[in-house]
C-alpha cells in the first residue's frame, strides 16, 4: 500500500511539473494580428498607395464632424480614409491592446473631445505595408520617450506632435472613441514635445 501511495504521489508531482512551465509560456497580452480590415490597418491592403503621404493638419474637432461611409468594407472609399494627417494633442491615457497595438487615447483640450489612434505592433506588420519603417520608428520613438505600456490604461497627459493615416472603425465602444468612429491607425509619427522625457 505504501508503495502504491508513493508511486502515486510521484505521479501527481510529475503532472505539476509539467503543468507549470505550460501556464508560464501563456501569451501575453492576447491574441495576435488578424481581422477583416487588419490590412487596412497595417497600410497592407491594395489601396495603400491612394494614401497621400504629405500630412495635411487637422483637430479631433474637425475629424469628428466627418460622415462615416455607410457601410465600412476592406475599400478606402472616403477621403479621410486616403490620406496622412497631423496634429497637435495631449495624449491623456494608453494602453497595449490584445492584437499588440499600443492604443492612444487623444484629447483635443478647446473641445474637449477624444480620439483613439494607434501604433501597430512590428509582430503584426507585413513586410511590404507601406510605410512600414516610420511606423516602427513612431512606435519606438514612444516607448523611448514614456513608460512601458500595459493592457490597463495609463495617464499620460503628455502633449505631442502626432500624423496618421485615417481610419472608420465600426467598433465605437473602446474607451475615446468617436461617435463616427474615426480613428488615425495606423500613426506613422509621434513627436513628444512636452511630458514624459521632456519637461
């Protein structure tokens, strides 16, 4: 009997141990890439090229005033979907998504409205979307100059430069989003101009 009542608990041992390791390598901080209008995102869908590169300057006001298409496809059918734009905001809070994206959460102080950009993960990008080499020096840019960021949203309140390109996103529940769902996704510049590293 005592060596039954071992040999089990040697099992039981020998299952913990390789259970641990398992729940270790959980990905973190969720699933990666993917999705309908992922290449639309990632500036990797065939109508990349129609994107004017030269930014034109804007507000979170005046994005937030523009008409949604009526139905939002894979297509860039509007104008703000075919073009870079810039801005001056205060980036209030921010987070890593689950795709690997670090969120934005913008803020516009003479409206008081927010917006959401955001800075896609180098994982999650393909090797010819357009633009590739500024997304990744935005992305790294902030993260040289702010915190690491986390899957819970973080205050920031840091002013900055910002361009990217535009986007409708059909999801208008994440926290900053506007009401037409506008979005900059993805950001190909981000400029810290006071906040963070800078006084």
């Amino acid at each position: 009997m005592r060596f039954v009542l071992s040999a089990a608990a040697a099992l039981v041992a020998c299952v913990a141990a390789f259970a641990a390791p398992a729940r270790a390598h959980v990905q973190s901080p969720g699933p990666q890439c993917g999705g309908t209008l992922w290449k639309q995102m990632t500036l990797s869908d065939t109508g990349k090229t129609a994107v004017t590169w030269s930014p034109s300057q804007t507000s979170i006001s005046d994005i937030g005033k523009l008409s949604a298409p009526p139905r939002i496809t894979t297509a860039r059918s509007t104008a703000f979907q075919k073009h870079v734009w810039g801005m001056k905001t205060i980036i209030e809070r921010y987070r890593v998504a689950s795709n690997g994206e670090i969120v934005l959460q913008l803020f516009d102080v003479p409206s008081s409205t927010y917006m959401n950009a955001y800075l896609p993960a180098a994982s999650c990008l393909p090797t010819k979307a357009r633009g590739r080499a500024q997304m990744l020096a935005a992305r790294t840019s902030f993260m040289k100059e702010c915190p690491a960021p986390t899957t819970d949203w973080q205050m920031l309140g840091a002013t900055a430069d910002v361009a990217g390109v535009g986007f409708f996103n059909p999801v208008k529940t994440t926290l900053g989003a506007l009401r037409n769902g506008a979005e900059l996704r993805p950001l190909v510049n981000v400029k810290i101009t006071q906040g963070c590293g800078h006084f």
